[in-house]
C-alpha cells in the first residue's frame, strides 16, 4: 500500500509507556529514525506520571496492560485531563477493553505486532488531529466571546438576554434546561431557561417552577436554603447525581420535572464578590465532560461582565414575587438548517453539530444509512459557512466510472488521454472557494483515495496530463453509509484517509430512532406534493399516522417521501384514511414485527408503568396518583421512572 508522509518538520517528543522491553526498544528505533526525540521510556503509570512532572510530552505511545496496579486506560485519563494527546499500543483485542479505550478518546488505536509504517503514519495522523482541535478550541472561544460581547454591548431585558445567551452557548455545551442566578440563602430567584425544539426556548421562572413542581414558592425557598452551592465547577451523573441530590434537594426538583440525567454547574465570583451560578441540565446520561469545563473557565471573566450587565438590578430583589412577569416566555427564529426537519433529542444533537463545525474549514464525515438525509446536513453545513456564496459541488463516489474518476475529480489537459479533445475542470476546481460534498465515499477505488489523501493533505491537485500542480482552497464534506472502522480493518479503507476525514464526524439517526419527528415529517411531505399535483392538501387520520410511526422504515426518509407522494396519488376525498404498503413494505415491517414481539419483564413494567402516568396525566403522588393505583410508594416509583428513562407526562 501506498504511504503518503507528512513532513515532521520540528522534533516532536514522544513518551513511551510499555512494560516489554522488546518492543519499547523497537518503538524507540522507529521514532528516532523518524526524527523524533523518546523522552524517556517508562514501565507503569506511577513512572510515566513521574516523567510528565518534569517534561510535558507532545504525545504518549501507551500500552493498555503495564506492571503495577494502574492500566494505561487510567493513564489516558490523566493525560486527557492534562491535554496530552496518547495513542494506544496494545495486544488485547478485547471488546469490552477497547470500548473502554475509546471513551479516553484517543489520537490513534495500533494493535501489536505493529509495522513501521504503522507507527509513522498514525503518529502523523494524531499531530495533525491534535493540531486540529488546539485550533478549534481557541476558535471557540473567540467565537463565543465576540458573540457575547454583541449582546453585552446591545440593550436587550434580561429574559431576552439570557435567550440569546443560551443559543450562542447550547452549540458548544448542549443542554436542555439551565438555570442562572445569585447565590443567595433566603430566597430562590434563578430563572430557568428550557430548550422546547431546535431554537425554541421558554423563561421558566420561580412561579412557573413552583407551578410545574406542584409545590409552593415558599416550599421553594425552604428547598434551597437546605441545598450546598459548589464553590467549584463540577459535572454529576448516574450516582454521583443522586448522590448529589441529597446535598443540593433544589436539584433533585428540577432535574425530577424536566427529565434530567447529568448536569454541569459552574460558580463564578462576581465584580461585587457576590456568587453567582451557571447549571447546565441534560436529558442524557454522561454528556459533560472535562473539555466543557475548561471552555467555560477560559470564558470566566466575559461570563461575569455578562452577569454584571444584566443582573445588576436584579442583585437587590428580596422576594421572588417582585420580578415582574414577561409576556412573553418563548422566542422563536429560523434556525438556520435548510429544509432539514426534526424536533427529536437525536436531531437536535445533529443540529448543535452543524451549528459547532459550519463557521470553519474542518473537514467533516457524515455518517448514516441510506435515505437518512445525509446530503441535507452537507447542504446545511455550507449554508451556514463563510463559502455559502461560493458552489456546493456534489459527487456520487459510487457512481463514478474507474477509469474516468481521476478526470471527472482533477480534470484533464488536452490530449492527455484518446478522446481528451479538449481541457476539462474537475469538480475540485469548480468548487474552488466552497465545499466538494463526496457523497458515498465508502465506494471509492483505492488509487482514488490515496490522490484524496494528497489533496487533504498538500491542499492541491494535478490535472491529467498536467504539468503542475494546482492550488485549491476547497472545503471537503464526505459522507458513508458504510462502517468505515470495518472497512479498514478489511484493507478497503485507507487508515490515514479515515482519520484524515474522521476529525469531525455527524452521525444522522435512522428514522426508527426518531419516530417522534414521523408526524410532522409526513405533513412536510403531503403539503409538498400536494402543492406539486395541485390538490388540497389531505388530512391524514390518527389511523394512517399510527400505522406510519409502528413501520420500521428500512429506506428512512426517502422511503417515507416515496410512501406519501404514492399514497396522494392514490388517495380518494380530503382525508388519507389508510396508508397502502408495498408488498416488500409489509414483509419486511412483518418480519421486524416478529422478532420484536416478545418483550422482557422491564420492558413490560416500563409499558405499564408507562400507561398508568399516562392516565393520571403524570401525577406521581397524592390521590389518584400514579403511586396510588400501583400501590407503591411514590419515591420507589420515582426510582423506576429514572432506572427505566421514563419521561414525565
């Protein structure tokens, strides 16, 4: 296979964490005679930790298992809290190990016994990503500052501005509901802020809390005055969470009511020397991280002229009562991903994706199956980047000949080849300014991918037939409906093109893991071609809807699309009362259905459980509770709601 070198033009030092004597020495040969310097090669973590005191390595070679008690997953995380980037170097093959590798999220994964090259190119590979997100990280930053100092400087209220405070920070630090306010032992005065789709938003303030918590303002206050505030950053999750609870009850109440799983909390100390306190909540497990928090204490003092700007006539309010209600609790604005449609958690993800990786250059990886929308997110990704105004060129890597994918991608020169009549662009150079979207690039040859490869790399191409090489400024969008890792891992899939393209990747959901988005999918789709065929649009009944979101949907939004452009055209009167499967629909929806029709115990108390807050309309305690009609206590049925991830009606 064709190796394509990346020039190490400083000497960067490696660190090499191994308890084989063999293969340590190896690896130092291979590095040195790379030209980079071995700072020292060490047997166990408490050693490497030891090393790290005195001189900070550019990169850890680390293997998993190492003499002593310490492995080198507990070193990894270390060296992430750190910002030392590690790659590992390991003989064990075991799922349940490598899975816990790849939480540490590292620049690379060499699996022994190793070859040279191996070492080389990964080595490259990880420098360039970790160049990568050194950059990103500044880039954010100065994002999020300049997007701040904009509303610092402007004269919103400050419900308004802590909306538009939320919109610039959620695509950096998702979440779904955050509270702000003054540490104060008297009284609760946050205001909440929870997200309700995309760019939706809604001020939750004390009353409506107490509303929502069926419990009193003053039952509030008492609360709060029993809870410890942090007086340091800290992220809680799965038992730390409930652990936490104890200490911080006001916690255990909003996290009850909106559904919470994990939160961040962050204390600032303001001009004033009064505290002040940011919570971020999150619907999911695990969400928050170290990175989070270093974002946010590189932003501690715009976070606090923020606070100053608009709390400073808040700071002396004594009774929650006092705020004055806004009219209005909710702003709404486009939110800038085309057509793309989808209010689900697993979009929304997507959507904060599209938002974070638009404004730069990075390359991005679109991964899903077929007909998920994968070309909406490439298109979106564009739109909303600096080249919007320049083209979007888009190839099908699977529908390229062979033998004509080299002219098609760099053109040719004339007379470059029989039939070459005349001097062709490629689709490179017309996209020069903007994004090549490779669509498919699962299916492209070998020789085509170590020419990308190049092109990623020295930022030019050759034409056929030419004699010099051509400078682009190009931003590539690539997308697969493969699993790269396994093409790899088959030899199909160049690794140093994968990680070349893997810095950022978007994962698009299927449409069976986001069936909530279903109804208002279909209405998009009736209205659009309603309007093509210059009919009414229909009403579809709950029976037709019922039967769409029970399908299975192995062609995803394209198959939908289809179904609903073939039931207009078969559909009689101004209500779509049925919807009429193909036959290959139907086997397939009664094959899944089959297999899915046995359900274990706790799917089965999860449904009934489910049923009964369902016609209680999500009362838990109290008469004609949910408690009551299960005949169990309502904190053991709070405990099933969480252990299950049932949403609260």
């Amino acid at each position: 296979m064709e190796t394509v070198s990346f020039t190490n033009k400083v000497q960067k030092k490696i660190l090499i964490v191994e308890d084989q004597f063999i293969e340590a020495h190896d690896l130092r040969l291979i590095l040195e005679k790379a030209n980079y310097s071995v700072l020292e090669i060490v047997r166990s973590v408490d050693k490497a930790l030891a090393v790290i005191e005195t001189h900070t390595p550019d990169l850890v070679l680390l293997d998993i298992r190492l003499k002593g008690s310490k492995t080198g997953i507990d070193l990894a995380h270390i060296l992430k809290s750190k910002g030392i980037g590690f790659i590992y170097i390991s003989a064990n093959s075991n799922l349940d190990i490598l899975n816990k590798a790849k939480t540490t999220q590292p620049y690379g994964f060499i699996v022994k016994p190793f070859r040279e090259q191996d070492i080389i190119t990964t080595l490259e590979i990880a420098f360039y990503r970790q160049q990568y997100s050194l950059e990103s990280q500044l880039a954010q930053q100065i994002e999020i500052k300049n997007s701040l100092g904009e509303i610092i400087n402007s004269k919103p209220d400050l419900e308004d501005a802590l909306i538009a405070f939320a919109k610039i920070i959620q695509t950096f630090i998702s979440f779904d509901y955050l509270e702000a306010g003054f540490v104060n032992e008297l009284h609760y005065q946050n205001l909440g802020i929870v997200r309700k789709s995309i760019d939706l938003y809604q001020i939750i303030t004390v009353q409506k809390l107490s509303q929502l918590a069926e419990i009193s303002i003053r039952e509030l206050d008492e609360t709060y005055k029993k809870s410890q505030i942090d007086s340091n950053p800290a992220i809680y999750s799965e038992e730390s969470l409930i652990t936490n609870f104890q200490a911080a009850p006001i916690k255990g109440i909003i996290a009850h009511n909106f559904g919470i799983k994990s939160y961040l909390v962050l204390p600032l100390e303001t001009a004033t020397s009064q505290k002040f306190c940011f919570t971020f909540y999150s619907r999911n497990f695990n969400i928050y991280s170290d990175e989070h928090l270093k974002l946010l204490s590189s932003l501690e003092n715009t976070l606090s002229r923020f606070v100053a700007r608009f709390y400073s006539s808040q700071e002396t309010v004594a009774d929650p009562k006092e705020i004055p209600a806004r009219k209005k609790e909710a702003l709404d604005t486009q939110s800038g991903v085309g057509s793309i449609i989808g209010n689900s958690s697993q979009m929304v993800s997507v959507f904060n994706y599209i938002k974070k990786v638009a404004p730069s250059d990075t390359s991005v990886l679109i991964l899903g199956e077929s007909g998920t929308g994968k070309e909406k997110i490439a298109q979106s990704i564009h739109y909303l980047s600096p080249r919007k105004d320049k083209p979007l060129v888009t190839v099908n890597c699977g529908a390229i000949p062979e033998n004509l994918a080299e002219s098609l991608l760099f053109g040719h020169e004339k007379g470059s080849f029989t039939g070459a009549l005349e001097k062709r662009i490629g689709k490179f150079e017309s996209a020069e300014g903007g994004t090549i979207f490779l669509d498919e690039i699962g299916e492209m040859s070998p020789d085509l991918q170590v020419k990308l490869l190049r092109v990623l790399q020295e930022r030019e191409i050759e034409r056929v037939g030419g004699l010099q090489p051509i400078k682009i400024n190009v931003r590539i969008i690539a997308a697969t409906n493969k699993n790269l890792e396994e093409e790899v891992s088959a030899g199909r899939f160049r690794m140093d093109l994968y990680y070349r393209l893997h810095v950022f990747p978007i994962l698009v959901p299927s449409l069976r893991n986001r069936k909530e988005d279903i109804p208002e999918l279909a209405e998009h789709f009736i209205k659009l071609y309603s309007e093509q065929m210059n009919i009414n649009p229909p009403r579809i009944s709950d029976t037709a809807l019922n039967q769409i979101i029970s399908y299975q949907w192995p062609g995803n939004i394209r198959e939908l699309e289809h179904l609903i452009q073939r039931t207009l055209l078969l559909n009689e009167g101004n209500t779509i009362k049925e919807i009429e499967f193909s036959p290959s629909a139907k086997m397939h929806n009664q094959l899944t259905n089959d297999s899915l029709s046995i359900k274990t115990i706790v799917e089965n108390e999860r449904d009934y459980i489910l049923y009964i807050l369902k016609k209680c309309n999500g009362k838990v305690s109290g008469p004609g509770g949910a408690a009551e009609i299960l005949d169990i206590n309502p904190s053991t049925l709070n405990s099933k709601i969480k252990k299950l991830e049932i949403n609260k009606i």
